[in-house]
C-alpha cells in the first residue's frame, strides 16, 4: 500500500504538477525512489481494478515476475531497511558522543560501552587477558577434561560427578546452556521458571557445518592451551571434541521439535508441574540448581516448590534418556565449552577473529567488530537510557502536532465508518465506539526520557561499577540484573503497566507504530517518523498514506481476535456478545480464504488490519 502511494507523490513521479511541493534536502538523491519505482512496476499489475482485486493489483506482475526467476532483492530496497539503518546510525552516534550528561544512566551507558571497547588494549597494556578471567574461573571449578594434561581417572570422576553443581557452577551469572537450563518466562501474565529449550546459531547446524564447528573447537582449543602454557599434545582434545561433536548434533537437534502451545493457551490449561516435580530431570536436582543459582532474596518463592512450564509431548523424554547416556566427561566438556563461547566475542581479537571466520564459513550474514559488538551488549543492558539519548538528540516540536493530528482523524474516521455500518446493531456499535473513543497515543519521546531523576533511579544499583575491569563489572551487573528478574517471579499476576513509568515503555524501538491491548494505546516510536515515510515538507496525503496508513492498522488491531479480549481500560475481560463474534468471525472468513493462498506465518489479525 505504502508503494503505491509513493508512486502517486508529485515529489517523485516523473509527472508535472500545478502545484508542487518541496522537496526536502534528504530528498535530493532520487536513486532510492527510482529503485522503489521500479520496485513498483515490478509487483503491480495495473490492468487490474485495485477495488475488485487490490491483491491482484498490487502483487498480479510480482506473482507472475518471480515464477522461476531471480527475485529483486526487496531488503535492500525496501524504506524500513533505510530507515532503520539511519535509526542505528543515530544511536551509535549519541552512544560515541563526548557531550556531557546530566543523567547519571546515560552517563553510565557511554563508560560501560567504552569500557567494552577499551578492554582489548587495556589487557596489551597491563599483560592480563579475557581468557585469563573465563579460564580462571574454569580452574576454581576443577577440572576441563578437555585441556587437561593429567592421567584421566574416569571411574573416580564418574563417582564424583554433579551435574547440578556443574550446570549451577557456570550458569550463575547468566544463562550459558541454550538447551537445557530453564528460563524465566511470561505465560498468559504470569511469570515462571519454562524448560522450553531456546534455540541458537547451532540449531539448524547439519553435517558439513558442524565439521566446521569441529574445526572451531581444534583451532580455539589450541590457542587457549598456547595462552595458558598448556601442552596440547598431552591432552586427549581431539577424542574429546568428536565425542562432544556427536552428542552436540543429536542434543541440537532436539530444540527444532516444534511445541504447540495454542490448543493450552486457548484452553488456559498450560502444561504445568510443580518444581519438586521435576527433581531429577536430566539428571540433575533442579530444587537443588535454583537455591545454588538464585539470590538469597528468591529463595523463599524456591522453597514455596513454585509452578513451572514443561513443554508437551516428547521433547522431555527424549532429552532425558540423551543425558543419561552421556558420559559425565562429555557433559562436562560441553558445559564449560558453552561457557567460553558464550564469553567468546568479549576476548581479545584472535579469539573473536576466529569465530568471525566460523562466521564467514557457514555463510552467515552477521559481521562482528569490537564496536559493534559492544553497541549491541549497551542496547541490551541499557536500552531505555539508548532510547533517551535518541529521543533527547531529536527535535519533535513539529512531529508531535503533526501525528497527534492523524491519530485523532484517523480514529474520528473510524468510529464514522462504525455509525454507518450496515450489519452492527446498535449495542455493539456503543461498545465499538466506546473503546475506540478511549484509545490513547505516545510518540515514545515522552517526557520520561527528559526525566534525569527517573531515568536515573532504573540503573543506580550499577553506577559504583564503571571503574571495575570490564568482565568484571560485567559479572556484578549480571548479578543484580538476575536479581531484579527473581523479584518479578513473587508476583502472582503481571500488574498492568503504568504508563506514566518506564514499565510501560518498551525496551527496544522498533521502526514501526503497534498496539498495545492492556493500554489501549497506539506507540509511535521516533524513529518511525523519518524521511521516507515522514517529512514535515511532505503534504498531508502523502503522510496519511505512509505513517497514516500504519497508524490506521494498528488501530485495527484494538478490535481484532486479540484486542477484543481487552476493553477501553485495557482490562483483560469478555466485552463482545457471543454472537457478535460470530458475527465479526463469519464475515472475516472471505479475507481467511483469500490469505489461505498467501504464504502468511503472521496470525489473521495481520492481513485483516491491512482490509
């Protein structure tokens, strides 16, 4: 739809017009217009009427250009790639400013992804190392039997092994094991410990990439032996690592067996246990685990045996009789490898240098540098201080007048469309009305992040932390992180977020406007409203279909399969009479059988907001 419209805008269609408008500065480079010209003369079948068939319309040449040809690449063409592509420029640039801050959180953020980016020249200077810290914490364990140069006793490790202390060992900080450690998850507004394996870049590994792998582990192993005065050729790594290579391809391969949940969150019968339930899955004493892991402050919600998720079917089982088949030395060898890849693009530049080359082998589109790696590590612990120094960096003054106008048209638009419906009675045309009428917006500026004193109160448990060695301080933030995330698990339902606190706000900005059912308020992040969608040279049809256009389907998504389950206070409660559903539901079936046809993975609520 958006295309469409671009075609139809005087600013960059080769038509004159009587009255033409400005063309921004950012404008001025056609080349990206071009391409989503001939993007459109690619895709639209303009023989077609758009009112009788606006998929044929708008996609009848793309069908029929595709069939057995080379596709055009639409990411590299397509305004959200541009968009949010300036969207990371800006943020890496406000992360890098030197510009003095009054805010303490912002303040923190820039020394933490310094001190990330400085940490491979301290370590030349002083002569420690990162693979110091992560092998010294592997030695006060005991024992890698992968790198150790001693005879191997296997009876008498057997004897001695623990696989709740090996998993609570290194598991302390942070999650290393993708598979088997559980998770704190949400479920249906609750929160609980979910052993629904998580999947990762060796998931969908096969035969010719996990002997790269195999390379990986020989390559990395010999440099750790070389750092830390280890004679490789006394070692049994090679043996080691193929046994640990097999088990890794079937242990893998479990986290691809598909959980349904649908059919238990529809009934609201998740597939839950007890935690005393699960002592002894996959050998180990998860009662046990979480009392060695969690923060004394947990252990009263540990000690009440608290409900957790397990996922349906024969995953479980089938994980269960793997680890019991696995020799402790292959176990242990696969924890403490996880480990030290998990620490791996923080270590000095060989190490990183070498999983870039994994990297490049297997065809992956990711490119690591120190920068960029310690931007992504920033984002992720400090996203709500990134998105203040963003929002704080850009002048809305005239964006905010401009989009609070098109909510309130849009939303006016809408409730006519409801007065002049044909098939609604009048009490579902109220209660209809009622909500839209209640829907409120946020341009995701909001003065909260201009607030010093708020924004600073969420990371001041971390600011004595900016001159400690950057894995160190590393391991102290995590710790308070999981400390903040066991409170949550004492809650017995979500509260419903305040959207006057950062609670209500989220984590990341996404290039894109959305809904959010328990506000009952339509987010128009920043960075949404950039040029090409949005410039405030552009005139207001253009802008209706752009950003009016997206705003418009977010708002459809108040009254979707969804939305409907939340009334005008965003209360979780039933609002719609049975038989208006059935009403809504028989008369959206044309859009379900039109989309049957369409490679959708998104839910029907997606295509019936485009209609």
């Amino acid at each position: 739809m958006y295309f469409v419209l671009l075609v139809l805008f005087p600013c960059i269609s080769s038509h004159d017009f009587t009255d033409p408008c400005e063309i921004s500065p950012q404008a001025e480079d056609a080349s990206d217009f071009t391409k989503l010209i001939d993007y459109l003369n690619y895709s639209v079948n303009y023989k077609v009427d758009p009112c009788e068939n606006f998929y044929q319309f708008a996609c009848g040449n793309w069908i029929a250009n595709t069939n057995g040809t080379t596709l055009m690449n639409w990411q590299e063409i397509s305004p959200f790639t541009k968009m949010t592509d300036l969207y990371e420029q800006e943020r890496r640039k406000v992360l890098n400013s030197t510009e003095q801050s009054k805010s303490d959180a912002i303040t923190h953020a820039r020394k933490f992804y310094h001190s990330c980016v400085r940490a491979q020249e301290e370590w030349n200077s002083t002569g420690d190392s990162g693979i110091d810290h992560v092998m010294g914490k592997i030695e006060k364990f005991g024992i890698f039997p992968m790198l150790s140069e001693e005879p191997f006793d296997e009876a008498q490790f057997n004897a001695k092994f623990d696989f709740t202390w090996l998993l609570a060992y290194f598991n302390q900080e942070e999650i290393v094991m993708d598979v088997i450690v559980p998770e704190i998850e949400e479920f249906e507004e609750k929160k609980m410990f979910s052993f629904k394996p998580r999947k990762s870049l060796l998931t969908f590994i096969n035969e010719k990439t996990m002997r790269i792998y195999t390379e990986l582990l020989l390559r990395l192993t010999k440099l750790i032996a070389a750092d830390r005065g280890i004679n490789y050729y006394k070692t049994n790594t090679l043996s080691d690592i193929l046994a640990l290579r097999t088990f890794m391809m079937k242990i893998y391969a479990l986290s691809t067996i598909p959980i349904k949940l649908e059919m238990y969150l529809a009934s609201r019968s998740l597939p839950i246990m007890s935690l005393g339930q699960v002592d002894g899955m996959y050998k180990v004493n998860w009662t046990e685990y979480f009392f060695l892991t969690a923060p004394p402050i947990a252990h009263s919600y540990i000690a009440k045996d608290p409900e957790v998720f397990v996922p349906p079917g024969v995953l479980i089982e089938t994980l269960n009789k793997l680890l019991n088949e696995t020799s402790p030395r292959t176990l242990t060898n696969f924890v403490i490898v996880s480990y030290i890849l998990k620490q791996i693009l923080l270590l000095e530049k060989k190490y990183t240098d070498l999983l870039e080359w994994f990297i490049a082998i297997i065809d992956s589109p990711q490119i690591f540098t120190r920068s960029g790696v310690c931007f992504t590590m920033t984002n992720t612990y400090y996203p709500v201080a990134m998105l203040a120094m963003y929002a704080r960096s850009q002048h809305t003054e005239v964006l905010r007048p401009m989009a609070e106008e098109m909510v309130r048209a849009i939303i006016t638009s809408l409730k006519n469309e409801v007065l002049e419906n044909k098939w609604m009675e009048k009490a579902f045309k109220e209660a209809v009305i009622g909500k839209i009428s209640r829907i409120t917006w946020s341009l995701l500026d909001d003065d909260l992040f201009h607030n010093d004193t708020a924004l600073d109160e969420l990371y001041s448990a971390e600011y004595g932390l900016s001159d400690l060695p950057f894995l160190g301080m590393l391991t102290k933030i995590n710790l308070i992180r999981k400390t903040k995330e066991y409170l949550e698990l004492s809650t017995v339902e979500l509260e419903r977020p305040d959207p006057k606190t950062f609670s209500s706000i989220p984590q990341h900005y996404e290039v894109n406007a959305y809904y959010v059912p328990p506000l009952n308020n339509i987010m128009v992040p920043l960075p949404f409203l950039q040029f090409p969608f949005f410039d405030e040279s552009f005139p207001r049809s253009f802008l209706y279909g752009t950003v009016g256009f997206v705003i418009g389907h977010e708002i459809s998504h108040s009254l979707d399969v969804t939305g409907r389950k939340y009334d005008a206070n965003g209360k979780k409660r039933k609002w719609w009479k049975k038989k208006w559903i059935e009403e809504y539901d028989k008369r959206t079936l044309c859009y379900k059988e039109q989309y049957d046809n369409v490679k959708e993975t998104r839910t029907l609520s997606e295509p019936f907001g485009k209609h």
